[in-house]
C-alpha cells in the first residue's frame, strides 16, 4: 500500500470539510454544504499561514484517504523542549481496517521526530473507543485527563 | 488581592524554571542550576517570537506567584475555529490556596475568548488529583482521553 502524503491545498477543502462530517460526533457539528462556509476557508488560511501548523492529507491511488493536523509548540517545560499535537484525525470511512492509520500516525510521528520534539500528543473523545485502542496499540499512554471547556 | 498579568521575559527564566522544578512531577525533569541550561533560552525564544504563544507570568506585590503558557490553534473542525492550550499552569507553594490559580486561569479563558476561541483546552496529570478537582471546579469537562508518546 503506497500511501502519498501531503500538505492540504484549499482544493482539497471541500472533500476534507466531507470527511470531518462523515463521523458520528463531526456530523452533528460541521457544516459540509456547498459553497463552504468562510470559516473553513479562513481557519485553512490561518492553518496554512503558520510555519508550526501543518494539515496533512493523506492519499492512495489518487483518493483522499485520511487527514491529520500537527501542531509543533515550544515549552519551557522538559529543560525546554518541542512538542507536537495531532488533531483531527481522520480515515475516509471505505479505507478503514487496512492499516491506514496507523501509517499516518507513523509518518506523523516521523515528521515530530525531525522537528527534534521529545513528545506526540493528542486527546480522544473517551465516547470514541475504537480510537481508544488504536493510540494505545501505538503506544500512546492515557496519562492524563482530557479537559474542555466550551465557551 | 491585585494580580499584574504579563508576559514573560529572559530575566524572569531562572524562577520561573525554579518554579517548574518546584513540583512533585518536575523535579524529576528540570533542571534549575544556574546558568541556566540554553535549551531554556531557545524554548523561551522561541515561544516569543510565535504570537500563537504566550508564556504568562503572575505577580502579586511584585512577587512572581503563578505562570502558564497559552497557544491559539486554528482547526478546521467546528466549522473552522480557533482554539486556546493551556499548557505549564503553575502556582509558587507559598501563593497556594488563596484563588491564584482560579484568577489566573479565569484571565486565561478571557485572553482566549478575546481571540475569538470556542474551546479552551489542557490535560492533567492524572496523578495530579488536586488539579483535576480545580479544573473541574472552573467548568472544564474530562470528556477526552489525554494521550502522550514519549519520543
């Protein structure tokens, strides 16, 4: 299985925008319909603008597959160090099962490991129990609580 | 009890990491002799010269008694929006139990709302069982897993 991995381009927006609805939480809080609304486009212009965001599509046979953003954020914590976040992770439900996933995160975790980052993070909805296993079975630990707050 | 919020600067670097050492978790990771190791200088530099990241520092009658580090992160989930991490919140122990750290996270959550954020996040030690309390105490729900690789 050859995977491609690139940045996302505002072309692949509305088919990205499809794949975050096409979850059980995304589609109670997304908004797919054409043309997109603004506020995807700004938040890719946002994304795409700075040099420690990088979403990540993820294809196979010239098909969208999956989706990743990363964050790189520096700490004073650690005797001060890098750290890279990943969020909103995605597979396109047809590709599910095959090890897509986890070839994502792997190449994630790669680009961490280049930037010199001592830590992967992320966080998983606890309703999302598949993911669960998945990121333990990686070998992420479940540390630490999750906090949100809605404002 | 009259807080002054600011940003951190080079000269506040040695306390602050004495204050990150002063912790049942970051004694075992810190390193707080002085001069102070450089990979504290490049994380502090590199953090003020991300205006997605705010490393604040806390005082009260010119006394240095709380920190946190903020970073605003653009997603294209929920309809494309911004999102606020909090990150190293910390309260010097003889400054404890006096509401410092609830004004100092609610001065938080206001940055993040003036930024136009719709979430507030962070992750907790899930040793750290006083903090979970706090946290939850202020609103937030520990709704999400909050998984580390160590790299």
């Amino acid at each position: 299985m050859e995977l491609v991995y690139r940045s996302a381009t505002v072309e692949d927006l509305q088919e990205l925008v499809a794949l975050l609805s096409n979850d059980p939480l995304g589609n109670q809080r997304e908004d797919p319909a054409a043309p997109l609304n603004d506020a995807y486009i700004n938040a890719f212009d946002a994304i795409n603008h700075d040099p420690n965001n990088q979403l990540i599509v993820v294809e196979l046979n010239d098909c969208l597959v999956g989706m990743l953003q990363i964050t790189f954020i520096p700490y004073l914590t650690h005797i001060g160090s890098w750290r890279c976040l990943i969020e909103g992770v995605r597979i396109h439900s047809h590709f599910r099962g095959q090890g897509v996933g986890e070839k994502m995160l792997q190449h994630a975790i790669q680009l961490a490991k280049n930037k010199g980052c001592n830590m992967v993070q992320l966080t998983s909805d606890k309703q999302r129990t598949d993911a669960i296993r998945f990121y333990e079975k990686l070998g992420f630990k479940a540390t630490h609580e999750g906090f949100k707050l809605a404002l």
